[in-house]
DNA sequence: TAACGATTTTGACTTTTGTCAAATAATCAA
DNA sequence: TTGATTATTTGACAAAAGTCAAAATCGTTA
C-alpha cells in the first residue's frame, strides 16, 4: 500500500494520483497489545505497517488463541473482507511489539478508488497475491510435517523466532506447544 | 465470471457492457482426464464451469497427485497468477467429468479491463473473494483433527463424495487414504 | 535481589495418523 | 461375462503428535 516508485510506473501512477493517495494516509502508533482491530468491528482502517509488529489471531473451542498471521514492518494489514464489505471482521489484529503504521480510512479509500481508477487494479493484485499466500499456506499444511513445518517457518520468518512467543509460533503452524518444544529439540 | 443480472446491477454494468462481455466468452468442451491447464503452461483462459466437474492438483515429492481444489458446475477457474501474470502455471486442472465451460482468453480479458473499468473491480472482488476461501482452507487444517476435516468436507461438498475417488477427498483433505478408510468406518 | 508471573521444557502416557502389504470390492473395456 | 485394472478396506505395526502435570527457566518489577 505504500506507493514507492515501482508501483507507481507499474500502475502509470500521475504525480497527481500519487499525491492524493499520500494525502488520503495517516500514521497511526499502537503500543504493545494494543489493538489495531478487534472481531466483531469493522475495520476502519488498512494500512501499512512501518515498525514493529502485529498478529491477528481467532479462538478456538476451548479459547486458545490461535494466529492466523504476522505482520512486521513492510506489510500491508489488508483485513479487504471487512474493510471492503462492510462486514464485522473475523479476527483481532494486536500489536506485539511497540508498532507504527500508515493508514488510511473507508473513506478516503474509497475516494482513491473513484479517482484512480488504476487503485482497483493495485488492490485486484494485492488480493490476487495475498490468495496465493493463502494457498501456499494451506498446501504447507496438506504437505508438511510439523517439523517440516516449523523449519520452513524458522527459513521463511527468521527474525521473528526472536520477536514472539514459542506458544504464538507454535499455533500458528498448528503444532502444540510441548510437541513444537521437543521438536525443536531433535533438530 | 458469468454475468449475471445481481452481478450487472451491483457493478453498474449497461447494455453494452454485457454484451461486450458476453461476446468475448466462447464454450469449450473437455472429456474426462482432459487439461485444462497444464504445470508449466501460461494459462491462456479463465472461465466458469457450466458443466462436469474438474480439479486442480501439484505433485509431491513422491510423484502422488495433491489435489488443491475442485470445480463444479458453476464455480470459477481463475488462475489469476498465471493467467493475470502471464507466468508459468503451477499446478494441473483436469476434468474429472466430461466438463463444458465458458472460457475468456487473456487477449479478449485485457480488453475488457480497459474498456469497461467495472472490470477491474470485478476481479478484485474476485481475488478477495479466493483469498478469503483460502485463508479459511488453512484455518481448517491449522484447528481441525482429520475426522473434522472430513466431516466437514462431507457438509461442505456432499456432491463430491459421489463424483471423485476417495483417494483424491483424501489428497484434498491432507490424509493418508487408508486412515480416511477407516474414519469413514468409525463415524 | 527476591518474588511473581509467564514461558518453555520435560516425563510419562495416550491418541491420532501413517506405512506397508495383502485382501476385497468395484469398474471398465474387450 | 470375464479378466484386468483401479479403488477401497483391513491387519499389524511404527511413527508422529497430543495431553496433562510438574519442573525449570526467563523476565519483570516491587
């Protein structure tokens, strides 16, 4: 969602266009376990985040929290289905470390997307590649042992072995705590 | 990808717009074990299942077929990566009955991006809409025991059951086909 | 620094799932 | 209809993963 130069030539981005997007987006700071968005809202927001780090996370039956996704600087929080649909998100959204974002709101969003018409072809391809995570991570799990799991997941996210939980990594490869522990001690 | 009236209305689509539309689709006709795309090609078309019944699949690291997804009367086949990015496919999409479909080639698509912007959005609820499929695939396998998986694959697609292989349900489910065997005998 | 809480590891055990091979059952073409 | 092929079930066993509870470790703050 940040406009770098790149995207801008793809999409034939004018330096008028550019310049509306960048008016339409403000920062926003969360502290550690502060929300960015909680289930049963709808979101207000995406964006973009500049530092730190989130997750989003549901409950299972027995109210164990189980992440869905991590979001470190760099990434975009594109809850598209509630934030599009106007429907009340699935997820909460929580800020692990101290983190900074860009945002921008539905509305000025939607004004983007009137303006620019190319912004609905950004957002079709972030959509469209943010399937394919999506299929590459559920065919992880259709081919992959836990261990196979978690050492793609140590490859894919190194630096965040470092910046959460081993209960938070652990649920988010679908691996119980003390198996992932022994797991990690036979490697 | 089929245009229907819902779909006109809500996406503003006029007259001619429809009809532009409509002109670019043709009807394409696979027996069974027919590709429709193979691994390693550009996709050439997208399109909508009006009959039969195909599915996608990768293989393993021990030449078993995987399959990733199934495409019953009135669902999509949008390859979007391939088709969109014009890169290689990765996976195969075979009928599994003899399938009638109407397909839209890349060439005649772009053209509909460009001429009728609606296009555009269109696909990007579309995407949204895939990637929000795929999120709740990796949720089922993150938080589901393979009894649950199949059990809910059973309410899910109770038409499947009778028109594929188990051992294919089995792939698609992420099982090994004797354990599906005799969890079908349990429940 | 001591003490508390949260996180991680470990042990002992159970359950789930996979593997391999053989036996049935079902399907299809000659 | 009959083989041949393919799909499914079953048995015996092995490996992977989960459960529960306790211990060890770590980090934070009073």
């Amino acid at each position: 969602m940040k406009i770098d130069e790149n995207i801008a030539r793809h999409y034939n981005l004018t330096e008028e266009d550019i310049a509306l997007t960048m008016s339409g987006y403000v920062p926003m700071k969360l502290k550690a376990n502060d929300f960015f968005l909680q289930e049963g809202e709808v979101a207000d927001y995406i964006g973009f985040v500049t530092k730190g780090l989130l997750r989003s996370y549901v409950y299972d039956d027995f109210a164990n929290e189980i992440t869905s996704d991590f979001f470190p600087e760099n990434t975009l929080i594109i809850s598209f289905d509630s934030f599009n649909n106007r429907v009340p998100a699935k997820e909460y959204i929580k800020a692990i470390e101290d983190s900074e974002l860009m945002v921008i709101s539905y509305e000025k969003q939607k004004e983007l997307y009137q303006k620019i018409p190319a912004w609905n072809l950004i957002c079709r391809d972030l959509a469209d590649y943010k399937s394919r995570e999506m299929i590459e991570r559920a065919k992880k799990f259709q081919m992959m042992s836990a261990t196979e799991r978690y050492q793609n997941f140590c490859t894919e996210h190194p630096d965040l072995l470092q910046r959460t939980t081993l209960g938070t990594i652990a649920s988010y490869i679908g691996v119980d705590i003390a198996t992932l522990s022994r797991i990690r001690k036979k490697i």
